[in-house]
C-alpha cells in the first residue's frame, strides 16, 4: 500500500501518476504489486460461494483501477521519452501482463460466477440497469474470446502464444524506432536544401547536431510519405528521402521481417484455437464490423474509386513534369513536390504562405480550444503545479460550462528523438462515477519546437491533426459513464476514431479558423481569400490521399487474411505484399500504401492488428454525423450538448451502434464520406 500511495499524486480531486518523483527503477515494483491487488481480488470473487450482487462488479472495477493507471503512465512516458531501461522494462513486463491477463479470463471460478450474476439478473432478482448489465455481458464475451472454454491443453498453449506475441510485439516497437532514427538522411551540401522553409532548416540543423554531425539531417516520420517531400527541390535528395522511407525494416540491425512473420503466424494460431478461420476474423467479430466480409465491402468499392481518381491526378503531374523537366517520368518521390506546386498554382496556396498564420499556441487557444468552448461550454485554465511526464508537457484543468472541474489535460506537444512518431492520445485515468475519477489525458504529438524567440509553425496536416487528437481527449474528458473500464474510449477499435475525426471538422470552420489565424508578425488576420481557398482545396491531391491508406488498410487485411498461405521465409514477404496489393486493384507505384509492412506500426504493435480499416469504418460515422452538424446550424451549443449527451458521454459503457441510432436516427450513410472524399 505504500508504494501504491507513492505512486499516484493527490492534486485536488484527481488522481494521477507522480511523475516528478517516479523514476525508472518504480515500474517494476508498480507493475508488480498492481497486479497482486487485481488477482487477489479477483481469485476471492471467484471462491466466494455467497449468491453474487452487483458489489461484484465493484469490487472488480476497482481492482483493475491501479493496474490500469500504472500500465497507462508508463506506457505513456515510454512513448513520449524512451530510454534503454525503459526498453528493457518493456521488454519484461509485456510478457508477464499477458500471462496475467490469461490468469483472469482464464479463471473458471471467476467466469462461473460472473455467469451466476447473470442469471441472476436475468431472474429479475437484482436490480441492474443498461450499463450494468453491458458490462455483465461484454465480461463474459471477453471470457468466451480468451479460451475460457478451451480444453486445459488448448489453454496452456494459448497461454504460450499470448506472451510470444507480447514479446515479439514489444521487440518491433524497440526495431521500428530505432530503424526510423537510423534512417535519416544526412547532407552536407547546403544547396541540398533548396526549397525548404528556415523553420525545417534550422530543424535539420539540430537533428544533425544532436547525432553529432555537421551539416544537416532529415529525419523520418512514421509514414511512407515524407513531409519535406512537398518542398525539396533537389530531386536526387528527394528520391534519397523516399528510398530510406519505403526500404525501413528490410535489412541491418533493425530488420522487422523475422519479428513480423513469426508474430503472423502466431496470430493465425491464435485464431484458429478460438474458432476462426483467419485474425482478421476473430478482430472483426470484436468490433462494428463484425464480419470480415463487412469489412471488405467497404474498402473494396472506396479503393477502385480512389485508384480512379489517383491515375487522373497522375496524368496533370505528369503533364506538370514535363514542362518542368522535359523528358522524365513521373516518379513517387516527385508526387508531393508537384502536388504543392499544383495546390500553389490552381488555388495560390501553398504551406509557406499558410505557416506565419498558424502558430502552434495560436492554434491550440484560440483553435481547439475555442471551438470545444462554443460546442461544449468548457474552458482552460493552465495548472503548472502539474507535473508532466516531460519537461516539455503542459498540464490543463479543463472545467465544464458552471464552472466546475472536468478533468485533466496533460499536452506533449513536440517531437524529439526518442518519441514515438505520429500523435496519439492516452488516457491517464479513466472517468467512472464508481471510482469517483475524474479524467486525466493527454495529447501527444509531434510538432517542430520552437526556435529561441520564435513561435512554432504548423503545416495545414499538422493543424488537423491537433484537432483529430484532441477529439479523442474529448471523448475521455467529457465521459458519464458508471464503470472506468468502459469510460471513454473503451470502444471497439473500428468505433474509437469516430469522435476524432468528428472534431476535425471544426479545423475547417472559417468562423473557427478566423479565431486562430493571424499572422505571428503583424498580427493581421489571414486574409478571407487564403480561408475560402483552404476550404476550397480541401479535396486537392484527394487520389493519392484516399489511395495510399485505402491501401494501407488492404495491406494489413491482406495479412491478417492470408490464414495457411501466410509466407514461411522472409525472402517473400515482399512479393506478398506486391501480390496482395495487385490482388486488390491498389497496386499503384507512385502512390505506396501509407505504411508498408516492414514499418506499419499500427498492426504490428498492439493496437490495430487487422483493423486498420476502422479508420474508414469511423469516417462513415463521421461524415454523416458532419452532414448532421451542417443540417442543424453547425457550431451551436445545443448540437454539442446532444453530440456529448448522447455519443462521447456513453463511451463503451453500452452498445456503441445502438447509441449512434439513437443520435442520428438511422444507420450511417455512406453517401456522405464518398462525397467527401470525391469518390462518387
């Protein structure tokens, strides 16, 4: 118990991990005696022969509660700052949660008597409303998904594959990391940077020198495309950038193939132990999809439109190219060069004439901030009493429209080399009116720090982004549910987007964008023909966009499908992936699937292993709630009142299809995401 009340800090009502007095040497120990508290607990649930209330559930919520805010902590400082020991606790630890894990849904007593409270409730001898009886039957889904009905054998070797798949899933995510980091280009010859603003010099200057090396060094991002990609105009470095982006992973120290292929073929095991043909199926059932099938209906009939579009575009870059340089052929490394230059020349638009107008504080204040204070009445108010899990963090109490506390905002707003790519949000403590919680979040990404004396400038991508991550903070700041476990963003995987991508469509509210958009010298307002010509080029470049994550998506069902004709050598695997992609209709070489295999870090971490395309499964629900929006007057606190009401504050804690419903009416119609996305 000491350690437990040492782990967490006590700020007014909430309650959170004591960053600036953990260090490294705390997480094992915390790790250890959260998980002695949760299966104690739980094994006295299940030898109890007493009839069983609803205390159970209580008592099983609130055991989980410590485990839970210990793995979220750390994980979240691991993501943000890693280090060697924090590799190395990852590395341990993963295994052993996964071997806990399978002692609780593996756990006959505690399942039986979960079954008891059921019938219980059933008989109308117990008095359990809709979250509790959701509750009752998504614990005993999660039984029947784990082997709780497996022979002893069967379990025992299910027990064997969780912890390899927790190991090898950790071992990607240390290679994928550190294989980004060695990949970054270096030059020496200024010349080389020809095209790039001083903000992304001055950032290749310090990457350079943080490597201990002179001259300058791009780094990678996650992604296959390279954002410096759009402004270099040295073709040979751009071709360098785009090769050291799409060969990570396949050879050196950090080759991911082997890692990959054993942990697909576990997976497949896994599956078929559980009764499914493929992991994709066994992930599809878990979520709205449901069925594999589903799933392919979707991303069939949106990616043969999107490849449609992409070749169109293909031909005026072409067509651009030859003017400029008579006699080449288009090539991937040229597609975002030309496509700024398009954007540049149909819509006199281009990111250095948009930069000086988005500061990154300007963006957040008076951006996203504001526009969750006119949707939802909250406001902001900066506690640098809280500590972060870095030095660079930033911590929020946000407070709801009668002024009282809400929760907890912790912002890691900028990039750094032992960073995680991409941005994500965590959930630091979960909402739950049984444990009396509030929520704490945070938001992570990777924005370019600021220059001593100078704002840090966004990119338009970079501003939506914000916007994306801080609708999932939403979804957590703003639940009302009974039980932690299903607070927030505990929703199926193919569900969770949704709510983000919903807030992204207030980074394109011209009401909202002339709150945020002024210029960091003048102060002048951007001017309302630059707006008008944002929203009117939304959908420029809108082939290669959908294509290459319509792709992506493909790519990672295609694995996860493949079941007995998965590859056994690593010297296939990328002829896998050039057949699967064909077999698709998306095998397009100027636009590669946003991730590749050998770095598609979003199915080969935990996460979204065969569900991928929950992100256009969440953009139908997206697009017709945006349709909803527009239909009711847009930016007005009674739309964001029902919105919050009836979507964001359920979270998981009831059946999320069943909820949209009830909000929209009807279900989701896809009409309105292949119009957004100029597919129809």
């Amino acid at each position: 118990m000491e350690l437990k009340q040492r782990f967490f800090l006590a700020v007014d009502d909430y309650r959170l991990p004591d960053f600036a007095h953990l260090s490294d040497a705390d997480w094992m120990p915390a790790f250890t005696a959260a998980m002695e508290v949760e299966l104690t607990t739980l094994n006295q649930i299940g030898a109890d022969t007493t009839p069983p209330t609803l205390d159970m559930i209580r008592r099983w919520e609130l055991a989980h509660s410590y485990l839970d805010t210990v793995a979220s902590a750390f994980w979240t400082a691991k993501d943000a700052d890693t280090n060697d020991a924090r590799d190395q606790i990852d590395a341990q630890i993963t295994p052993v949660l996964a071997q806990h894990a399978d002692a609780i849904w593996m756990n006959r007593p505690l399942y039986d008597r979960l079954v008891a409270l059921q019938a219980r409730v059933d008989a109308n001898e117990l008095e359990a409303d809709e979250q509790d009886r959701w509750w009752i039957s998504e614990h005993l889904r999660s039984f029947r998904r784990s082997g709780i009905d497996l022979s002893e054998a069967d379990q025992a070797q299910l027990r064997h594959i969780n912890q390899s798949i927790a190991t090898l899933e950790t071992t990607y995510n240390i290679a994928v990391l550190k294989g980004r980091a060695a990949a970054a280009v270096h030059l020496s010859d200024a010349s080389q940077l020809a095209g790039l603003s001083p903000e992304q010099i001055a950032e290749a200057r310090r990457a350079a020198a943080a490597r201990g090396q002179d001259g300058w060094t791009i780094e990678l991002v996650n992604t296959t495309g390279q954002p410096v990609l759009a402004s270099l105009d040295d073709r040979e470095v751009r071709r360098q950038v785009f090769t050291a982006s799409v060969t990570r992973g396949q050879a050196g120290d950090w080759d991911t193939r082997a890692t990959i292929l054993e942990l697909l073929h576990l997976r497949h095991a896994k599956a078929r132990l559980l009764g499914f043909d493929t992991f994709a199926a066994y992930v599809a059932d878990d979520g709205c999809a449901k069925t594999t099938e589903a799933v392919m209906d979707v991303l069939t009939r949106a990616a043969t439109a999107a490849v449609a579009n992409a070749r169109r575009e293909a031909a005026r870059l072409q067509t651009q190219l030859d003017e400029l340089i008579p006699g080449a052929t288009l090539e991937a490394w040229d597609w975002a060069w030309l496509a700024e230059k398009t954007r540049k020349a149909n819509y006199d638009l281009d990111e250095s004439t948009l930069a000086p107008y988005l500061s990154f504080e300007a963006v957040l204040e008076h951006g996203v901030f504001a526009a969750a204070t006119q949707l939802y009445g909250l406001s902001f108010h900066r506690r640098d009493d809280v500590a972060g899990y870095t030095d660079q963090c930033r911590t929020y109490e946000v407070r709801d429209a009668d002024g009282s506390p809400l929760g907890l905002l912790v912002m890691d707003p900028y990039v750094r080399s032992t960073k995680q790519g991409g941005a994500w949000m965590t959930s630091l403590t979960e909402q739950g009116h049984l444990s009396e919680d509030r929520p704490v979040v945070t938001n992570n990404c990777n924005q370019t720090p600021p220059q001593p004396g100078e704002p840090s400038l966004m990119t338009w991508d970079e501003v939506t982004t914000l916007f994306h991550e801080f609708g999932h903070d939403l979804h957590g700041l703003l639940a009302d549910s009974r039980y932690p476990s299903l607070s927030g963003t505990n929703t199926p995987r193919d569900f969770v987007e949704f709510p983000s991508q919903v807030n992204e469509m207030w980074a394109w509210d011209p009401q909202i964008i002339r709150g945020f958009a002024h210029h960091v010298t003048t102060g002048e307002p951007m001017p309302q023909h630059l707006i008008d010509t944002i929203i009117t080029a939304r959908n420029a470049n809108e082939g290669f966009d959908s294509l290459e994550i319509f792709a992506a998506m493909l790519l990672d069902q295609a694995w996860h499908q493949a079941g007995e004709d998965l590859p056994t050598s690593v010297d296939d695997m990328n002829q896998f992936e050039t057949t699967a992609l064909a077999r698709y209709g998306v095998d397009f070489p100027l636009i590669p699937p946003r991730y590749r295999t050998c770095y598609f870090s979003h199915i080969w971490g935990p996460g979204y292993a065969a569900s991928y395309y929950g992100y256009l499964w969440a953009q139908v629900m997206d697009a017709d709630t945006v349709a909803w929006f527009e239909q009711n007057g847009g930016l007005t606190r009674a739309n964001g009142e029902k919105f919050r009401r009836e979507v964001l504050a359920l979270g998981g804690s009831v059946d999320v299809m069943e909820a949209y419903r009830h909000f929209r009416g009807a279900d989701p119609d896809p009409i309105h995401i292949f119009r957004r996305r100029g597919l129809i």
